[in-house]
C-alpha cells in the first residue's frame, strides 16, 4: 500500500517534469513576469517567515509551559486555520480589514492589506502562523521542564533561561519551523487571491503566476511555475526532515 | 496484493497517459460565468435522455486551451465569439454547428447606494473612484473591459484608478458587494445571481462606450458522443432552452 501511493506520487511529480521541454522551462524562468513573481514570492515569505517566528516563538512557548484560563480555546482558535480551506480565510481577512472599525484603524496607520503587497504578507502570515505554533509547542514540549528549573535555580531569571537554556535547546525545532512557515508562505494561494486580488504583476505571486497561466491558456508557463513551486517545497522539506523534528 | 495494485497502477497511468478520463455520456466545456442557466439545462436534458451530462467550467482562455490540448468535449461553449471562430479556422470544432445563443451584455457595478456615486461610464476615471476589472488576459470580462477603456481613449486614466485586476469574475461581485472597490465592469447576468442581490446596485454602460458579445456554443469535431452532442447544441438553443437564459438574466439573440 504505501509503495503504491508513493509510485503515484513520484509518477505525478514526475509528469510536471517530464511534459514541458527544457528550451520551454528556460526561455519562461527568465521571462519578465516569472521573474517579478518569483522575486515577489522570496520577498514576501521571507518577511511573513520572519515575522512568523517573531510570534510562534513566544507563543508556542507559553502553550507548552503554562496553564492558563481559555488555554484550550486559545489552542482551538490558533488551530482552526490549518483546517478550514484558504478562500475561506482569505475572505475572512477581507471582512476584517474592509471597511470595519479595525480596517481602519490599520489604514490610518499605514497598513493597508486589500488589494497590496502588504496584504500578500498578511494573508500569507495568518495562513503559516499555526503551523508554526504547532511545531514550535511540540518542541517545548519535548524539552525537559527540570532543566529550566535547574537553571532558575542556579540564578538565571526567567528570561535568560528562555534565552540561554530554552531557546538553544530548541534550534533543531526553530528552524523546522522556519522552513515550513516558508514552505507555507512561499505556497499561499487562495487567501492571497482573495485578500490582495491576485493582479497580473502587481499582486502576482508564483501559485497566483501558476493558476493565471492556466487559465491564458498558457501552459509552458503554468508548468515552470508549478516546477519553481516544487524545488522550493521539496528543500524545505529535505531541510524539515534532516532536523528530525516530529509534529 | 500488493503485486496485482501495482499492475492496476501501471495500467492507470498508461491508460491516463492516452488522456481517456472516465467521464460520463456527455462531456460539455463551458464558460464560468454561464454556470448558473448551465447547470439547469444540463439537469433537464440529463433527465429527458436518461444519461450522465459533465460540465466543465473555466474561464473562455483555459477551456480553448483544453479543447486545443486535445481534452474530450463534445460541445464548447466560451463566453465570446471569438473562440469558436478561431476553434473552426483551426478545425477543433464543426462549422455549421456553431448556433449564437444569447448576448452577454457588460455593465458597471456598483455598492448599495453608489458611494463614489458613479453614473456613467466616464465616472470610472473620475479621480479617487477604485475600480475594479478582470485580468483582461483571463475572463473575457478583462478582456472586454480594457477593449472598452481603450476605445474611450481613456485606458491610461483608467489603470490610476483600477485598484485589482481579478483573475476570476466572482471575485469582482465579492469585492464590490463588501465595498472594497466603487465600481466594477462585469457582466449583466452576473448581477442578477441572488448572491448580489441587495447588495449592489447596476449602472448601465452607454451605447457608445459598450461592447456587446454573443455567446456561441459547437459541437467539437472530435465529439466522441455526436448524436447526443447534437442534440445538447439544439437544446440549449432551442426555446426551452432560451427562456432558461432569459430567466438567469441574459438576452436571447435575436434570429
């Protein structure tokens, strides 16, 4: 059975590679709008990626030491998009950073994520942000609290624990969970579609490069993308496996 | 077992390779913004003939590409002229069976109660009024939208304002039900879809900036159903069929 599925895997894989001819790859890897959507793309996901971090970090820290009221629902909610599709998401962000109280607000600021770069950042951080939540507590987890306490107890505050006790012994975890908050941004599509609008060279992101290929009827292009898209998947997850993290 | 899944694995992919999907009697390509009156008639004529009817929707540029690629069809629909004509020249579909069906008809959209209060078409490069149209390489939409804008002579002025080129067309009724753009150029079945409904209001396009399209349907030369690809075609032209696009909104051909 399981040799099956993969045979399957690797046969569909293998097709996105074998249909398309090289000259085709090449001449569309350095065409103008692959160029600028793969440059878009890097941006974006390294910025989501990091600002990904910023929060998981803490976060799933806290859900792994600490007790406190609402933990459960906190964990529900943190969850909830990894299982709930991207459109709905995407629409979502849109609700909420449309013409609300808080759109607003965040507009006055600066920060406007309808239809704009920024908003690929957004939708791509809210789409990583449980994923690496969820890899970042189960490293928590697996690290032994008594080493912590043992390290309080010789003299460190909290936060010089976390930073030259925790932190450390978590790097293997912290950087499984940077590279699939990439892997996750670098794949975003529909809550990008929806909450930046998907415009050709403007809001073009590789899935968004892909799917407008496919529907010009282009499919050389759509191909390339989708082949960009699997080299960068399949670092991330070589990376992910060497760090030999479980979920 | 696991030697007789691996024979039944080799003969699915050589089989798939040959591009036979299992599909049902009757394979129909259809334009996405046609699904509403599409999914009826198919319903209907599934019924009458006893048989299985699937429908493939896509945007005009992608089912071309498909019927192009090879894929099974047996009857096209596209949402514009355009694509049968070249589908004869290049022989993908069979000439005297392209029937005009309906007009599709494009107009501005607008929020409930038009907040950049936009009358017309010239309203839409008025200074500060976000628009929004589709990529005008995707839908047909796009495509009509910027051929519209150009004729006005005022493409240009227009782009300062065109906040999101959308790939799909749903996306343009979402971002202008949830007032996120003033205006967009869409077609006038669209806005009939109960979705909208009060939730947006409907400009009509001048007579002189607006560019009308007929909505063709062929029976693909490759059909491997002809008898009942024939008589698809004829249904959905047919009187029955034309009161089932009026009833979604759009406006029979004259004959």
């Amino acid at each position: 059975m399981t040799f099956f599925i993969t045979l399957l895997l690797v046969l569909a894989i293998g097709s996105l590679f074998v249909v398309p001819t090289l000259e085709d790859i090449r001449q569309n890897i350095w065409n103008a709008e692959m160029r600028y959507s793969l440059k878009l793309s890097l941006g974006t996901g390294l910025i989501s990626t990091i600002l990904v971090m910023f929060f998981a970090l803490p976060i799933g820290y806290a859900l792994s030491r600490f007790h406190f009221w609402g933990k459960g629902f906190v964990k529900t909610i943190i969850d909830m998009p990894i299982a709930f599709p991207e459109l709905v998401l995407g629409l979502c962000l849109l609700l909420l950073f449309g013409n609300t109280p808080v759109g607003k607000l965040l507009s006055a600021l600066g920060l406007t994520f309808v239809f704009t770069k920024k908003g690929i950042v957004a939708a791509q951080f809210f789409t990583a942000l449980p994923y690496a939540i969820r890899i970042m507590k189960s490293t928590f987890d697996y690290i032994n609290p008594r080493i912590e306490f043992v390290s309080r107890s010789l003299g460190y505050s909290m936060a010089e624990t976390f930073k030259n006790i925790s932190l450390p012994l978590a790097k293997n975890g912290i950087l499984a969970s940077t590279v699939i908050s990439f892997a996750r941004c670098i794949g975003t599509f529909g809550t990008v579609l929806i909450l930046a609008g998907g415009s050709f060279m403007k809001t073009e992101i590789l899935p968004i490069t892909l799917y407008l290929n496919i529907s010009y009827g282009n499919m050389g292009m759509a191909l390339t993308s989708g082949i960009v898209l699997m080299v960068v998947s399949f670092i991330a997850i070589f990376i992910f496996e060497k760090t030999e993290v479980g979920l | 077992m696991m030697k007789r899944l691996l024979i039944v694995a080799v003969a699915v992919v050589f089989l798939s390779g040959a591009s036979v999907g299992i599909a049902g009697d009757l394979m129909i390509f259809s334009g996405a913004g046609l699904i509403k009156p599409m999914e009826e008639m198919r319903a209907n004529f599934a019924k009458t003939y006893n048989v299985t009817v699937d429908v493939h929707y896509g945007s005009s540029g992608e089912i071309f590409a498909a019927v192009a690629a090879g894929q099974p069809c047996d009857v096209l629909i596209p949402g514009a002229e355009k694509y049968t004509e070249d589908a004869v020249k290049n022989g993908w579909v069979i000439g005297d069976t392209v029937t005009k069906l309906v007009l599709h008809v494009p107009l501005i959209a607008v929020p409930k109660d038009n907040p950049a209060n936009v009358k017309g078409f010239m309203d839409l490069v008025r200074s500060g009024v976000r628009v929004a149209i589709g990529d005008p390489k995707a839908p047909a939409i796009g495509r009509v939208a910027r051929k519209m804008l150009k004729k006005a002579g005022v493409w240009e002025q227009a782009t300062k304002n065109i906040t999101v080129y959308a790939p799909t067309v749903n996306q343009l009724l979402i971002y202008v039900a949830l007032k996120q753009v003033d205006a967009a150029i869409i077609w006038g079945d669209l806005v009939t879809w109960a979705e909208g409904k009060g939730k947006l209001e409907v400009v009509p396009i001048e007579k002189q900036y607006n560019i009308i399209k007929t909505i063709p349907t062929a029976v693909c030369t490759k059909a491997t159903h002809k008898d009942l690809a024939y008589k698809f075609n004829e249904y959905i032209a047919s009187d029955e069929g034309l009161s089932i696009w009026t009833k979604w909104g759009f406006e029979p051909c004259k004959k």
